[in-house]
C-alpha cells in the first residue's frame, strides 16, 4: 500500500501547497469531503489566513482515508492507522496493525459473501417454484 502511494506521488513536490479545491479535484472528492475528514480530525491543513493549505502529507493521508473507506473501514479504524503511521516511522506496527484489522476485514467480507451467496441461492429456487407454480396454473411467468 505504501509503495502505491510513493509511486502516486513522485509528481507532487514535497513543499507543494494545495488549496482545498486543486486537492479536491487531485483526488476526485468535493471540497466538502475534505472538509469532513477536518472536522474529525483526520487531516490538519495548514491555515494562509482563512486559506486552508494542504501539504503533501495530507494530500497522503487523504489518500490512505480515501483507500481505508473503500475496504469498508470505520473512520475510528482510519483514525487509529493514521496514528500509528505518524508515531512509528519504521512501521512495523502500521504493518502488523494494518495485517490485523485486513485479516479480520476479510473474514468479515467471506462471512457476508457467504451469507449473500445463500440468499441468492435460495431466491434462485424460490424463484424457479413460483415459475413452476405459474405454469402449472397456465399463467405467464414474466
């Protein structure tokens, strides 16, 4: 995941500065999902007067929230790794933090995956009766 993101970002200069807008449309989100990330505490922008100004790190860490939610985790989760992150720069405990929570994030998503392959299956034989049903009674089965 970390390689992804180093590679993503070689265009991006270390001290590049970023207006909520230009970030926004870097990363294919509104201004308002920056700001909602702000609000709770997951991104620090720095403050140009009333400008926000985000820096290359944040534009990183919004990527890793981005990423993080579409895997399906909690912004606490989020949160959490995030911190991880910033306190232990070798990150061996990111790395087996992160290993944890996607073990148990994959557990979760075979059990629901399960669970719909089931319901499937058995929508598909309900399904098959009722038509059977149908056209025992000489009915059209659309």
């Amino acid at each position: 995941m970390t390689m992804q993101i180093e590679a993503q970002e070689k265009d991006h200069t270390p001290d590049k500065l970023y207006s909520v807008t230009e970030l926004a449309r870097d990363l294919g989100i509104t201004p308002r999902t920056l700001r909602f990330y702000e609000d709770k505490g997951l991104l620090m922008p720095q403050r140009l007067g009333n400008t926000r100004a985000y820096t290359r790190r944040d534009r990183v860490r919004m990527i890793l929230i981005l990423r993080g939610k579409r895997m399906g985790f909690s912004l606490r989760e989020i949160k959490e790794f995030l911190d991880l992150y910033d306190a232990d720069h070798s990150n061996v405990k990111q790395m087996q933090h992160l290993l944890k929570k996607v073990r148990g994030r994959i557990t979760l998503l075979e059990e629901q995956l399960h669970a719909v392959e089931t319901s499937i299956s058995e929508l598909r034989n309900m399904e098959q009766i009722s038509i059977e049903a149908l056209r025992a009674k000489g009915a059209n089965a659309n």
